[in-house]
C-alpha cells in the first residue's frame, strides 16, 4: 500500500511539475514556426518568395525538368560531347542510344518525390494563412492566388508526365494514407481551376517594390500551356487570348528580347551576379574560356533550319556531299538570330577568332560513329 501511494504522489508530483515551469514548453530553437510567418507581411512574403525557386528548378537552368541536361540534348537540336555517363554531358546520348535503360522504376525525367515535397509546402502556406493570418482580406487573396499559381505550377509538372495523380490539398498530419490517384481529366481540371483563381485575382503588374512576382498575364499562360497538355484546346486558345489582351508582344530583336522586363516577357526568373545565379556560361561557354566547358553544341540540323536574311532558304546540299567542299559556308547570308545564337568557325567572340572545325584549336573533333555516343 506504501508503495502504491508514493507513486501516485510521485506521478502528481511530475505533472504539477511541467503545468507550473514555462520552460518546460520551449519553442525549438532550429526551425521557425508557422505562426512566426504570419506575425508581418515581410515575414510571409520571406515564406512565399521560397516558390519562386521552383520556376528556374523546373527551367533550363534546374535540374527538375531532366536530370540529364536539356531535354533538347534528347532531340535534332543539341548534341552532348560527352561519352562519360553520369556527369549530364553523357546522359542525354545515353538514353537516345539505350533507350531500355529509361523504366518507370528510374528516370532522370522523373520529379515526382521532390515535386511532393514542394506541394506539401504550398499546402502547408495556405492552411497556415487560415490559421494564423490577421491580414486583410484583399492581402490574403495575394497571398492565396501566388500559392494556388505555384501548386498549379507543381501538379502540372507532375501531370504532364504522368496524367492522373494524387490531388492533396491538406497538410501532411491531414492527409490520408493510401490516397488513391485522380483520374487524369480531373487533375487537368484541379490545374485549370488553380490557375483560374489565379488568373482572377493576381494583378496585371506589381509595383516596384514586388516587381517579379507572378501576375495575371503568367497565370493565363500557364493555363494556356497546360490545357495543351490536356488537349483541351478551346480553354488554351481562351487562355491565349486573354494574355494577349494584356499588352503582351513580340521584341523585336534577341536582344531586346532577352533584357529584363521586356514586353515579350510573360513570366521570368531574374539571376543576379551576386545570387541567384547559374553556371550555363561556364558550362556552355567555347572550349578556351574554360577547358572543361563545350558540355553541347547545336547540330547542323539546327544551323540549316535558320532561313536567309531575305526570308529564302538556304540550298546546304555541297555541304552534305561525301567529297566534302572548301566552300565557306554561307552563315553571313542567314537571319540575325543566326549569329544571336550559334557560334560559328570565324566568329569573334570576346575577342577572338574561334576556330570550329578539324584542325581548330578549340575543342576536339570527333568524327561521327567513332565513339560510341558521338
């Protein structure tokens, strides 16, 4: 009877203990909550601006849309230099010439955990803004239409790989195991009913202060392209439209093109000098700038399908003899965007007079056929 007496006393004890010391309950020190994040606007937009990443991860310049480099290293437009599997100059060759190795077991074309990962945090946003959010109601629909445009953004990435997929909505600890997929026609609905809120409610243009963020005109060009995917093609021409209602036009050079904030411009990632940032110059740059680079270069197929100044085409066929020519090929006759893009045996380039062919100084030529991934 002692005994069961002292330890109901200990057990009294021990939870009068942890109701009366505050600094049993302490916050951990290592993450912040999500309330902190909606304790001021310049808290939330810190959360919200970590989307924005997910458009140059999914991009070009990321390594969501393939694991192996540019997805046009798969097609007539890039070819890789490399025969070394693995290090993304190899990849792309490697699965056009062993296309077997490429299963639904393993895919560098494959995002689908990461991509999860990043939905759960859209999620986790908008149930914490439900939660915690003392902001307006005009405020939090911002906030909303950002989230919901880069949950869009997610699930597309996911659709257009896979058709149906598993449609969450809630936080991790809400979610149901085993939830089973969605059909596919239904996830193209979830996508265009996303994007549309988006659409609705994100402005035309930001002030200054936010220049960068998702608009309308990125919102209904996004929809225009994922009701592509779905062949739903009335709600892509609807969706088209609307962003050409915007103002939205062609530059009329590459270079006004590629300057930032351009008319052309519908929906950019910005790097800077001093981050973010991105090694495409170093790895794509001509050979004697950097003597690891020269990671691709653009196939004849590419150069043949610019068009000549006069909007003519081009006659290549001395060029493909077996004879061969000492003929100078006629880059100088084709479009400007020729010399925008390619860099040509004879071309300046800072300085220098490169040297594309056999013989040349930079880089090394390897007849086709001759490695096993030329």
């Amino acid at each position: 009877m002692k005994k069961r007496i002292f330890s109901l006393l200990v057990s009294f004890a021990a939870l009068g203990l942890m109701s009366c010391n505050d600094w049993l309950e302490l916050t951990p020190p290592d993450r912040v909550s999500d309330k902190a994040a909606w304790e001021s606007q310049a808290a939330t937009d810190l959360y919200v601006n970590n989307f924005y990443e997910y458009i140059a991860i999914y991009g070009q310049f990321g390594d969501q849309q393939f694991q192996g480099n540019l997805t046009e290293g798969l097609t007539e437009t890039f070819k890789y230099g490399s025969p070394i599997l693995g290090n993304r100059a190899g990849d792309s060759n490697h699965y056009v010439f062993t296309p077997e190795t490429m299963s639904s077991n393993g895919s560098m074309l494959d995002c689908w955990t990461n991509t999860y990962t990043r939905i759960r945090r859209v999620n986790e946003f908008l149930a914490a803004m439900e939660n915690y959010s003392t902001y307006s109601e005009e405020v939090n629909t911002l906030y909303e239409a950002q989230a919901r445009f880069f949950r869009a953004f997610l699930y597309f990435q996911l659709a257009k790989r896979h058709g149906g997929e598993v449609i969450i909505f809630k936080t991790l600890a809400e979610t149901v195991k085993d939830t089973p997929l969605t059909p596919a026609k239904d996830t193209w609905q979830f996508i265009y009913d996303e994007l549309m809120f988006a659409a609705e409610n994100l402005p035309e243009e930001w002030n200054a202060q936010n220049s960068g963020r998702v608009t309308k005109g990125a919102a209904y060009a996004m929809l225009s392209r994922a009701m592509l995917y779905a062949e739903r093609w009335d709600d892509a021409k609807a969706a088209g439209e609307k962003v050409l209602e915007l103002g939205y036009q062609l530059a009329p050079t590459y270079e006004a093109a590629t300057a930032g904030g351009n008319k052309e411009s519908i929906l950019e990632f910005n790097y800077l000098v001093t981050g973010p940032n991105h090694y495409w110059d170093r790895y794509m740059c001509m050979y004697h700038e950097y003597t690891t680079a020269g990671g691709a270069a653009p196939t004849q197929e590419m150069v043949e399908s610019y068009e000549a100044k006069d909007g003519s085409k081009v006659d290549w066929t001395k060029w493909h003899s077996a004879e061969g020519t000492t003929e100078y090929p006629p880059y100088e006759k084709l479009e400007p965007r020729f010399a925008a893009t390619i860099l040509y045996n004879g071309a300046m380039w800072k300085g220098v007079e490169l040297e594309c062919c056999v013989d040349g100084q930079y880089g090394t030529y390897v007849d086709y056929g001759v490695e096993p991934y030329p």
